[in-house]
C-alpha cells in the first residue's frame, strides 16, 4: 500500500516553534508547483511496485492550504498521469485555520481531497500569540466546524501541550473544547524546544523560560486519560483516533510502507534506501526544471539500520514491537542480547511484554526515547 507524500514549502508567517523546512515568500510558488509536477515525472517509478495504486496521498508543509483551486487542479491531474490512484485512497491536506473560508472550503469538497488535517494548537488567545500562530482562538473552532459544515467529516485536528502556563486549567480547556468538536482524529505534541526557532533563540538568550519536564508529563498524563474517556485510542505516542479512524498515510510510515515524498525537504523510501531532498526553495526549483535532476542525499540501509528503524518505529505504536521477527528477520535478538534490561522495563511497568512483542506502557510512553536508544543495537566497532 504504498503512499505519496507532497510537501509545500511555505507560510503566511514563521511559528516561534517550527523547524519544518519553509519560507514566507511567495514569489517561486508557481514554479514550485512547475518543479513538483515535473518531478512527478522523474520519479514515478521510485517505488517498488511503480504500478502499484496509491493507498494514501498526504499534502504536508508548510501550509498546503495556500495552494490555489488551479494549483490543486494541476497537481492533482499531474498525479493521475503519472500514479495509479487506488479509488479509495485517503487524500489529505494540512490547513489552517484562517484558510478555511466558505470559497476555500468549497474548493476543497470540489477537489479530490477527502481528509482535512487543522493545524488548531490551541483555543487559547494568548497561547497562539505567543506561538506566533497566523490565527485567532475563534478560528480554532470556527474553521472545523466550518470544514464539516462543507462536507468534510474525516477531520483530523493538531493540538500542543507543554505550552508555559501557571497551571494545566489552559490545557484541560482546551480539551474540553476538543471534545466539543467530536473529530475523528487528534494529533497532539508536547511543545520542543528546537534550537534554529524563534523559541530556541529566545531560549538561549534567557527570554523564553521552558515549563519542567514534570509539568509537561502531567499534561501528557492528562491528555490520555480525557481522551480515552471519550473513546479514543492512543494508536501511536501523539496519535489518537475513534475506533477504526486512524490515519492511513500516517500509520503506513510506522509500518515500514514505503513512500514517495515530493518537493523540498521530502524524504522518500523504497525499503533499502532513504532518500533526502534538498531542503531549499529555489536550489529545488532550479535543479527542476533547468537540469531535470532532483538534488537529493541518498542513504542506502543496512540491515543494522533496517532493524534499528522496525524498533523505532513499530515501539511508538500501539500494535508494539514483535521482537521475534526482529531476530528471524532483521538479526537483532534483544531477547537475548538485551534480557536484563527489558526485564527490568516491565519490572518498572515502564512496558508489557507477552508473545514476544514488547509494548510501553503509559509510564514507558514518557521515556520512549531513552529507551529506544537504550534498545538500540550499535553498529560492531571496526578492528585495529
């Protein structure tokens, strides 16, 4: 079930906490749309299966929901010559908020998308001031009702915790304004600190003070017990459906599905390789359309990688990782190799551990880095 990812590389402003790759200016937004389709041509056969329907096309960003209906128009035509599109295909766009006029909406329903992804963040005023959001509080509820007013029932909705506050009563309002939505599908972050952002900067220079770790994990903790009594489950670590309502493209990735990505920053992979687009607007456009090449970093995997990457993703899940095919498949034995410590996970009820796969708990979800990492196999030192 391979999937197509497009990424559209640019935003009305920059958010104090995004490192996404994007740019404010406007003026190569038509020849990017140029590049994208010309790169379509150049990579449809990428995949492994090149004829193989596409189960998913995601449009990311950056803003996505900034592209005209003609630019929509042209993609989506530039896709049907180049893919087979599976006729149940999950078609989503990122939008936000203070996009989503009645006109724009109306584009939307005509087009082929079937699956809005709302970049709300919160309901709180100050909140998105603070994060530099384009849109006001009102937009935030206004925007989805709106989008399902119009037809749009595949909704799905990203918040941020973690957010400075003297209290969790902003987050537990912000839930209960989620909850008032009743959208299939919740995307929720605890708010990074990236060091090339506003926030980072501000970080650094002492002007922006981050909440302790403690205080993020209670809002995480809060967040999945509000959501679970509302019927949602917690399919990956910041994902969260009504049953049967997870997203496919996004599910696929921590499958180990391979993809397409398209456009600036974009990774793809084919199962051995990762490929890497070059994460600059007009080097893209100009390697597109004047030289026909698209500037990449190719990053072929070794089974050591493969097997490190099935850990990673598959543990943020809530299907676990199934350490048996780790061993018979991609040669990592952590049953053996790693006995002591994921004992000592579940000792800790840190994680379960039954029929061979390994699933963290909600305690566990907490430190899911740290115990990946501790998890890793490294790579066999070089002789001397």
């Amino acid at each position: 079930m391979p999937g197509l990812y497009l990424h559209i590389p640019f935003c009305k402003q920059a958010c104090h906490y995004c490192d996404f790759h994007f740019s404010t200016s406007l003026g190569l937004k038509g020849q990017f749309v140029e590049a994208l389709i010309r790169e379509m041509a150049l990579r449809r056969t990428y995949l492994p299966e090149p004829t193989a329907p596409l189960e998913t096309i995601y449009f990311g960003g950056g803003t996505p929901s900034l592209l005209t209906a003609a630019e929509l128009r042209r993609i989506f035509e530039a896709i049907a010559l180049n893919f087979n599109v599976s006729p149940q295909a999950e078609i989503t766009l990122e939008a936000n908020p203070d996009d989503l006029s009645p006109a724009k909406l109306a584009e939307l329903v005509a087009s082929p998308i079937n699956r809005l992804s709302i970049g709300l963040q919160s309901f709180h005023e100050p909140h998105l001031r603070l994060m530099n959001r384009a849109h006001s509080a009102a937009e935030s509820g206004q925007a989805v009702r709106a989008a399902q007013a119009a037809g749009f029932e595949n909704i799905s909705v990203d918040l941020i915790y973690g957010i400075p506050a003297p209290s969790h009563a902003v987050w537990e309002q912000d839930l209960a304004r989620l909850f008032e939505l009743n959208v299939p599908h919740v995307s929720a972050y605890a708010l990074t600190i990236e060091p090339d952002t506003a926030f980072g900067r501000r970080l650094q220079k002492g002007t922006f003070v981050a909440p302790p770790d403690e205080f993020v994990a209670q809002q995480f903790e809060l967040l999945l017990s509000q959501l679970r009594l509302k019927g949602y489950e917690q399919y990956e670590i910041s994902n969260f459906c009504q049953p049967g309502r997870e997203s496919r493209h996004n599910a696929n990735y921590w499958r180990g599905v391979p993809y397409l990505g398209l456009g600036p920053s974009a990774h793809s992979f084919d199962g051995r390789s990762r490929q890497y687009a070059v994460a600059n607007n007009p080097q893209y456009v100009a390697a597109v359309l004047e030289r026909g090449e698209v500037p990449a970093t190719v990053e072929q995997l070794s089974p050591l990688d493969q097997a490190n990457e099935y850990l990673l993703t598959t543990l943020r899940t809530s299907r676990g990782c199934d350490l048996a095919y780790l061993r018979n498949e991609l040669n990592m034995n952590l049953l053996a190799d790693k006995a002591d410590y994921l004992q000592s996970l579940v000792a800790q009820s840190m994680a379960t551990l039954e029929s061979d796969v390994l699933r963290l708990t909600d305690a566990g979800k907490l430190l899911a880095d740290h115990i990946t990492l501790e998890l890793f196999a490294a790579a066999p030192a070089a002789a001397v």
